[in-house]
C-alpha cells in the first residue's frame, strides 16, 4: 500500500494555476524526486506536501491518513530548505535539538538523540558551533541533522545542494543516497538537476507548468520518455529527435532533409499504430549512436549510416561528436580513442533496439 | 587612495584632505562649544560668570551649582532640586521604551511573517502615523487621558509616548524583518515552534542591531520631549524637560547661571550617555534596516 499519496492536487494562487491535478503514489522507504525546469511547480508542490501551503483542491494522505487540514508540525515530516535554514542564534546543537524542545522531549533523551544525529552525519566536532562558522556543507549536514533527529514519517528535501560547488554537491549527492539507504526512511526530494534525480530516486515525477509528465522509475524515464519534453529535459547531452515520416510499408522511417535517409522501424513502437507516411519524431539517444568498435553485440535492428563529422567534443572518458543529419545535428557517444576528426566521413552505427517514436502533434510516445 | 589615482597629484591630495579634516574639526568644535560653555559655566561662581568671559576656564572650579540643582533648587515653589523630576522622567522613559519597542517588534513581525488581507493597509496607516504633529494631538489626547482617569499621571504620558512612536517602532521592526529569510519561520513552524516561540526564539534573538536603533530613537525623543511633558505632566509629576525650564524661569532674583548650566547638563546626561555606549550600534542598525528595508 502506497505510504505517501497525492490524490488529484490542485493549486491556484490569484486565478494562476500552479498545480493542475496531480497523481503520485509513493511506497514506504521510497526515495520519490520531483523535477523540472524552473517554474513547474515542483516547490509548490512539496510545501504543499509539508503543509506550508494550503491545497486548492486533493487529498494529501501520509500513513493512511488525510493530513490535507492537519499544521506542518502535526503531520510528522521533517524538511530540508535549500537555504538550509539554520537558526542564527542557536548552536548547532541548538538548532538539531530545537524540534525535540518544541515537542517538550526531556534534556536527556534529546542529548542523546542529538547526539546520534551528529554520529550519522559526521559533525560531532560541530556541535558547539554557530551556523555562522560553518563552511556550506556542513550546514548543508546540520541542516539533515535536524532532520534526521525527528525520525519523521517522510523527509523533504527543497533543492538541498543546489548552493553547493559541483564537487561538493557529488559528495553530499552520495551521502543522501547513503542515508536513504542506511535509514530506510521515505523521501521526497525536488531538484531540477536531472543527474541528482537519475541517481538518487527510486521514482522519478516529472513536472511542466503544474502537469505531471510522467511517473516512473529512472531507468523508464530515460528509456522510455512518455513524451517530447520528458525526452529532452532528461539525460545530458539531450536525446536526438529527428523528423521524419513512416515509410509506405511501415518497415523504416524515412527521414527528412535534402538526401533521403532511411532508419529501420524502431522495435519499441507496434507496426499496427502507424500509418504508411504518417509524420514522426524519432528519438534515440547518444550512446546509442556509435562507432563501429562499440556497437552493441546484442542489438537487433541497427542501421549504419555514413555522414560527415562537424564537430568533436572529447570529455575525457568519451569523445562526443557532432554530425548534420535530417536538417538538424545528431551527438553521438564514441570512444575517448575512436580517431574520429571533424571535416570525414564516418561510419555511424544507429542502434535502433534503443530508439522511440514520438507523435509530432500530440508529443507523445507511440508505443 | 587619491594619491594612487593618476589625475591627482599627491600634493593636491594632501590639500584635499588637510581642508577636509580641517572643516571637519570646526564643524566638531562648533557643535562642541555650547555643551563647553555649559560644563565650565556650571563650574564658576556666580561671580566670576558675571565678570569673566564666557569661554574662559573657570579659576576657582566647585561643584556647589551641581549639588544646588540636584538638591536644592527652586522649582516653582518647592525648593528640593531638579531630582524629583529627574526619577520622573527615569519612570517614563523606561517603561515607554520597553513597551513601544516590544509592540513594534510584534507588530514587524506579524506584518512581514504573519501577512493577512490588508496588511499594506495597516502598515501604511501606522507609517501616516509617523507624520501626524504633536500639536494636531494634543486636545484629542487630553479629552482621552481624562476618560481613562490617566491625565496628569505618568502613566498617561507613558501611554502618550507609546501611541506615538508605535508608528516609528513598527516601522523599524517591520523593514528589519522584511529582510529576515521566511525559511526559517517556516522551518521554526514545522520544528513545532508557535507564534510567540518563533518570536522569542528566533526572531528576537536576530534583532540585535534594530533594537539599539529602536531605543536609543525612542529614548532620546521620549527624554527630550518638552510638547506632550508640559501638556500633560505638570507640578510634581512633570518630566525633566519640564522641571528644567520651570527651574530657569523661576529663579528668584538673582540669575543663577551655574545652577541652570548644571541642570541642563543634568539633563542631558542620559541621553548622552546612551549615545555613548550603543552609538556605533545605532549607526550599524539603522544602515542595515536602510538597505535591506
């Protein structure tokens, strides 16, 4: 049974829609992150969750229970801000212990639950510390301590690390995944970092403009997006979309562009849903665009296509590269070693078995 | 750092600031010298202030005009010194103070954190409260000191002075507290913290800076006060300013200089000595409220 439910939440602030109807279900230790471009609604979403902002319409259920009218202290959650918000004027102590005294948690228990908070986190040796003396990931880990101190039923988390520098963030990104493990507790986490929700979540919600996207777990909404937007606003660099038309006997897709260009029919998307000469957008990602040396052993429906190299972006580790195709550019993921240079001709290697057709009109997925 | 500057020759800099120091020096001593005279006036006798010249340092320096206007001078009729009136002015300015800065921290804090329908609305009426004169009030306070049975009390000129500075008080608090971060009142609020815990907790705790601004501003415009003091507090119950100028006008026959000169001095104390000790807070306060308000 569903631990956190959000049943049809509706959100208008002076005749604005911010939340148009939205359906998440969240099972008990689940890690659930919501995403999205500036703007979608997600924050509102969560304080509606915490209970600092009052619902339009919907039910809010947490344990099995309508919290929708019940005070954010009464409905036993715990929040992280993204500024953190430490209490200025409180030690560190102070500031983890401060939930406890409110609940009026006797001194003796509330040292030692203080105390076990600090032990998780590391930051024993900052507990007599002002927020004002801490560097921004430790307070980013008071900020869990307080918390972590209240056992709630479900954690919040408002763009915890978006005040971080990058490497930090990667650090304190594994520390909360380590927690969730550790602690088992249920988790929701907004973010509009796509690389945080793909490697933290166990259920990825996707919101635009206060609608809900899609739901699922990280691995499908990579693979396969239930819409254009979904496609492109997750995984860096973004999926290749590619108009093009079904051919007459639905076995490719004809691409458009100057020169004809035929891929083979992508297996995710049923022959019976498509039309011979129906308009479509294809869209396949990097890594399944390759050099011959790495093409997948194991994919079915593969089309090698021969095109002139614009650009070369070496990361590194891979070497991204950068061709026209159907009036547009396509990236594709090589080897760091691959010898390709800008200006030849290169043998691309489209794996197919991972591609998806969308509806232009619609912007769906065509499955 | 002029002299770095390419255009400005270090010769011309040194000029530049050799007048602007200078002007600053006189502008002290201008400001300076009437609380001078007063100070050596009030250590003279009687008659060498009468011979001598206002500026020069007294010869035969003595403490008996301090120690007549503390104790013995004649105010009106009664002839017992300024100090009466001096606890007078101690027993309304503090409890004044306190309330008007406490009530215009609440209010701050509700008109920034606890926002309701209409809340521009009132803080606009309380900043028009700001700009209403002493004089406009006078009559319609009398009439409503005498229906409370509070006219010629220091309570009632406590609840004068309160009225009227709740305006600058809620002004203030409210500027300062519209910078403070929502975050942590809703933080305060899911920790289980209520309204008055958030306020004494972490709000008030944070406002150092805005409560030395708000009682040194209330202090001094409470103590000095002269308007609402003889309008409302006269005789026995009137404030220092009042009692002051009483003691001036009411000199029998001879002019007693030193006397009012120690009186004055007397009078300007606390206030200076507030001044003293949270001035640089006060400067501090008030650009913080300034530029985040």
């Amino acid at each position: 049974m569903a631990f956190l439910e959000l049943r049809d939440l509706h959100k208008s602030i002076g005749g604005l829609d911010i939340l148009k109807g939205i359906d998440i279900t969240l099972e008990k230790g689940g890690f659930l992150v919501l995403v999205g471009p500036s703007g979608c609604g997600k924050s509102t979403l969560l304080n509606t969750v915490a209970g600092l902002t009052p619902v339009t319409s919907g039910e809010i259920v947490i344990d099995g229970e309508i919290v929708n009218d019940l005070h954010p202290s009464k409905r036993d959650i715990a929040m992280v801000f993204q500024s953190y918000a430490l209490y200025p004027n409180m030690t560190v102590e102070g500031n983890i212990a401060f939930a406890l005294e409110m609940r009026g948690v006797p001194r003796p228990e509330r040292e030692a639950a203080v105390a076990k908070a600090a032990r998780t986190l590391q930051i024993e040796h900052l507990l007599k510390r002002r927020p004002s003396q801490l560097s921004g990931g430790q307070r980013q880990r008071v900020a869990m301590g307080r918390a972590l101190v209240r056992d709630p039923l479900v954690f919040l988390f408002d763009e915890p690390l978006s005040n971080l520098d990058a490497k930090l963030r990667v650090e304190m990104r594994a520390e909360i995944k380590r927690l969730h493990r550790d602690t088992g507790a249920t988790i929701v986490y907004v973010t509009h970092d796509q690389i945080e929700a793909m490697t933290m979540a166990t259920k990825i919600a996707v919101l635009k403009d206060g609608v809900l996207q899609q739901v699922g777990t990280p691995d499908e909404i990579y693979r396969v997006p239930a819409n254009l937007f979904v496609a492109d606003f997750m995984g860096s660099p973004a999926m290749n979309l590619l108009r093009g038309t079904v051919s007459a006997d639905r076995s490719a897709i004809e691409l458009d562009g100057s020169e004809p260009v035929r891929l083979a029919l992508p297996p995710t998307v049923s022959r019976e849903k498509l039309a011979g000469g129906q308009n479509v957008i294809l869209g396949i990602r990097p890594e399944a665009i390759t050099d011959e040396s790495l093409r997948d052993p194991a994919a079915g429906v593969v089309t090698t296509l021969e095109l002139p190299v614009d650009l070369v972006e070496p990361t590194g580790s891979d070497t991204y590269v950068v061709a026209p195709l159907a009036g547009t550019e396509i990236t594709a993921r090589m080897r760091a070693q691959s010898g390709v240079a800008p200006g030849r001709s290169f043998g691309f290697v489209f794996n197919l078995d991972k591609a998806v057709v969308f509806e232009p009109e619609t912007t769906q997925r065509i499955d | 750092m002029s002299a770095a500057s390419p255009t400005v020759s270090p010769a011309s800099a040194r000029i530049a600031r050799f007048v602007i120091y200078g002007l600053l020096i006189l502008l002290a001593i201008v400001y300076l010298l009437p609380f001078f005279v007063m100070l050596i006036t009030s250590l003279k006798p009687l008659a060498e202030i009468r011979s001598g010249n206002m500026l020069a340092l007294p010869q035969n320096p003595s403490l008996d005009a301090w120690g007549k206007a503390w104790g013995s001078a004649c105010i009106g009729v009664t002839c017992a010194g300024i100090k009466g009136y001096f606890w007078n002015s101690i027993q309304l300015v503090v409890p004044a103070v306190t309330i008007s800065t406490i009530l215009g921290a609440l209010n701050g804090y509700v008109l920034t954190k606890w926002r309701f329908p209409g809340h521009k609305l009132v803080f606009g009426l309380m900043l028009f409260a700001c700009f209403i004169p002493f004089q406009a009030v006078l009559i319609p306070m009398a009439r409503v000191l005498g229906m409370l049975g509070l006219s010629n009390s220091t309570a009632g000129l406590v609840l004068v002075h309160v009225v009227y500075g709740l305006g600058f008080t809620t002004l203030f608090f409210r500027n300062y507290y519209e910078a403070f971060p929502d975050e942590l009142i809703r933080a305060a609020q899911m920790d289980g913290a209520g309204f008055f815990q958030i306020f004494w907790r972490i709000l008030l705790p944070s406002s150092g800076p805005i409560i030395v601004v708000t009682v040194i501003y209330q202090f001094t415009n409470i103590w000095n006060d002269f308007l609402f003091g003889v309008s409302f507090a006269s005789g026995e119950r009137a404030p220092m300013t009042v009692a002051l100028n009483n003691l001036v006008s009411s000199s029998t026959g001879v002019k007693e200089y030193n006397v009012d000169m120690a009186a004055a001095v007397y009078a300007a104390l606390p206030t200076l000595f507030v001044y003293v000790v949270a001035g640089r807070y006060f400067v501090r306060g008030l650009m913080a409220g300034a530029v985040k308000g």
